[in-house]
C-alpha cells in the first residue's frame, strides 16, 4: 500500500501521523544507541584482535597480513559457491565508507539467475589498508582456495 494513503488513513481515525513518525524514530535512535555499546570499538591501527563472536561463523574469510598492511577478506560459504561457479566477476572499490586505519572497500559481484530473473549481487568483500598493486595481487592469490577462475585458484 503505498505511503500517502497510509498517512491519510491514521489522520482518518484521528492519530497524528507526526507523532508516530516521530515516536518511530525516537525508538530507532535509542535502539541504535543500546547497539552501539554492544559493538567492538573501532580500530585505531592495524594491529587488533577480531572480535569473532560479532561476526557470523565462516564469514571472515582471511587475515591477510601483507608487507605491513591488512587486509579482511569476508564472504560467506554460499557466496564463495556462487563466485566459484562464476563465469565473469566485476569488482568494485568504495573508499568513502571505511574508516582508518581502513582505506578501501573493494566488493567482488556476478550475477546470479534464479528461475527468469537474473541479479547482480556482491558475493565477496575485502577492507584494505592500503591500495598498490602488490596488495590486490595479495588479495588475488590468497582467496580461498574453493574459487576457481580460468583453472586457477586465487583463495
């Protein structure tokens, strides 16, 4: 049901629709808050433990440590199957949304087809602290061994 008539109706029965947008919001913000004290805290250097209870087992892939630079790769073993089966790959880097000592985040995608409908999704993701050549050929060769591309194994 689309928004507008939504908001029409509550006015309708009398409940101000601003009250429970902000209400909703409030809880939202609150609920934020209480998750944020559950989290690790970020890192400030690449020298820190994994937190491993905060992320879903058999996600965090590799630690790579390269020429004193880290690197995080993650992906879940149902991704990993769909890369692996993978024909063509398409990479991605994203730089804003990663925090320091972090630089990058680079997504690896493909399209996957379920009945007549055909997505593209990321199946693999890596934070890296740092963005030369050598460290995506890091990347490259350490992926996990199970994915194959043109009969060669890069994990």
């Amino acid at each position: 049901m689309p928004w507008i008539p939504v908001r029409q109706k509550a006015g309708s029965i009398g409940i101000n629709v601003m009250d429970l947008e902000h209400l909703y919001k409030e809880e939202q913000r609150t609920a934020n808050r209480a998750r944020q004290q559950l989290r690790p805290k970020h890192p400030t250097d690449l020298d820190f433990g994994i937190a491993t209870a905060h992320i879903p087992s058999d996600f965090l892939q590799r630690d790579i440590h390269h020429e004193g630079h880290r690197h995080l790769i993650f992906a879940s073993l149902l991704q990993l199957s769909f890369l692996s089966k993978s024909k063509i790959w398409f990479i991605d880097g994203i730089f804003k949304v990663v925090r320091e000592p972090f630089v990058q985040l680079v997504s690896i995608h493909s399209y996957i087809k379920f009945g007549d409908c055909t997505k593209q999704f990321p199946l693999l993701f890596v934070v890296m602290s740092q963005r030369k050549t050598t460290d995506y050929t890091a990347i490259m060769e350490l992926l996990p061994s199970n994915i194959m591309f043109d009969d060669r194994c890069f994990f």
